[in-house]
C-alpha cells in the first residue's frame, strides 16, 4: 500500500500527472517530455544509478508502445479520397493500417448517384476473388477492397465524387528527441507505462534487482489501470454510437 502512495505522489507532484484544463497536450505527445515521465513514473529518480543516459533505448521502447496502442486500442483516423470518373484504384495515408471490420466506427462510405443529390452510401466489404464482379452495377461505388496502401472500388463512378475512409491507423516513428507521438494523447499513460516495463525487462539491474521488481510489480498495476481506462472510454463510444 506504501508503494502505490508513493506512485500516485509521483504521478501528482509532476507536470504529467493532471491535466485539468486540457492544456499541455501537444507537450505531453513530445518525446522529450515522455522519456522524462520514463525516467519520473519507471525509477522515481532523475539521477544515478536509476537514470539511464543513453535515451535511444528509451526512445525505441516509446516508440514500440505506441504503436502497441495503436494497434491494440484502434486509433480512428479518417480521410476523404476524391473519386475520379472511371477510375477504381486508390492510394490511402500513409498512417493507414487497416479496417476492422467487425466494429461500426471503422469503413468506407461514398457519396455522390450520378445525378449530384449527394446520396451517402456505406460501402461493404469484398475479397480479392471478387475484383471485376460488381463493375457493372449502376450509381456510386457499393463494394471496396484494401490491398497493402491502395483502396479498391467498383463500381466505378461515372463522375467526380468522394469516399470518406474510416481507419484504424498506425503510429509514426519516434526517432529524435522533438518528435512527437501522433497516437491520441489519452493513451500517453499506457505508453510510457508499456515502455517502462520493456525498459525493465532490458537492462540489468545487478544490486538493484529487488528496487526494479518492485516498481515492475507497481507500474503493472498502473498499466493495467490505464488499459481499462481505455477500454471503457472506447466502450461508452460504441454504445453511444449504437443509441
């Protein structure tokens, strides 16, 4: 119980702990600022032997985490593709990873008949066998196919319309000490959370092995604690959308 006082104190006392106002987000993304938490949250000191000096470590277990959260939470991006005349292939974002089918948040949807009434269609899912087969139906694009970063439509549409893409996105790269994570800031905790316990399982502690169970076992907890955040603030979304 001592050590859980003494981490909440932790996470208090310093300028990552609370974000009342909603300021500061964009500073709390930054990967100087996240490696601090590392250092605050993981070993509680900012100084020897508990600090690590070299940061490319930390920075590569930051940017591991956050693709982990990326991926694990499905981190929702959209983006609208201009439909040519005539044309069925298209290139997604780069951030682009994938659509999950199986969750209402994520998909295609097209507007446009032909006739400019702006009619929005939500487009479905087909496989690879399917390519060709739904070509000549008439009005907007109905069917869609993900190939690696290109999106495929048929039919394709006789004029200049749009798709909207709902996506699961991927996290950039953290490489430099001003990047920035581009993984939504509430799921700052689970990175740098999800970081340190990559960092425990990668140094070695000698002497101080029992200091590093310890604060393993607390910032367990804390992960822990952050993923069901997560998960209940993506649960309410869904069941909001539902209603």
């Amino acid at each position: 119980m001592k050590k859980i006082i003494v981490l909440l104190l932790l996470l208090s006392g310093t300028a990552y702990g609370t974000d009342v106002t909603g300021q500061g987000k964009s500073m709390r993304a930054q990967t100087d600022s996240l490696i601090d938490r590392v250092y605050d949250v993981g070993f509680a000191f900012t100084s020897t032997p508990y600090k690590l000096v070299d940061t490319t470590l930390v920075m590569q277990a930051l940017s591991w985490s956050a693709d982990k959260a990326a991926k694990r939470f499905y981190v929702e991006r959209d983006t609208t593709i201009t439909i040519t005349a005539g044309t069925e292939w298209y290139s997604l974002p780069s951030d682009f990873w994938k659509i999950p089918h199986f969750l209402p948040a994520f998909g295609v949807i097209s507007w446009g008949d032909d006739q400019g009434l702006g009619k929005a269609v939500g487009m479905q899912p087909m496989s690879i066998n399917e390519v060709g087969l739904h070509r000549d139906l008439q009005g907007i694009p109905q069917y869609y196919l993900v190939q690696k970063f290109k999106l495929h439509v048929e039919p394709a549409n006789k004029s200049n319309d749009s798709v909207k893409v709902f996506y699961a996105a991927r996290s950039n790269i953290m490489d430099t000490i001003t990047d920035s994570t581009s993984v939504d800031w509430e799921y700052l905790d689970f990175i740098v959370y999800d970081a340190v316990m990559t960092l425990y399982g990668a140094v070695n502690w000698g002497d101080f092995q029992a200091f590093a169970d310890a604060r393993l076992a607390e910032i367990t907890r804390a992960r822990e604690e952050a993923v069901a955040i997560i998960e209940n603030q993506k649960k309410s979304l869904l069941e909001s959308m539902a209603k």
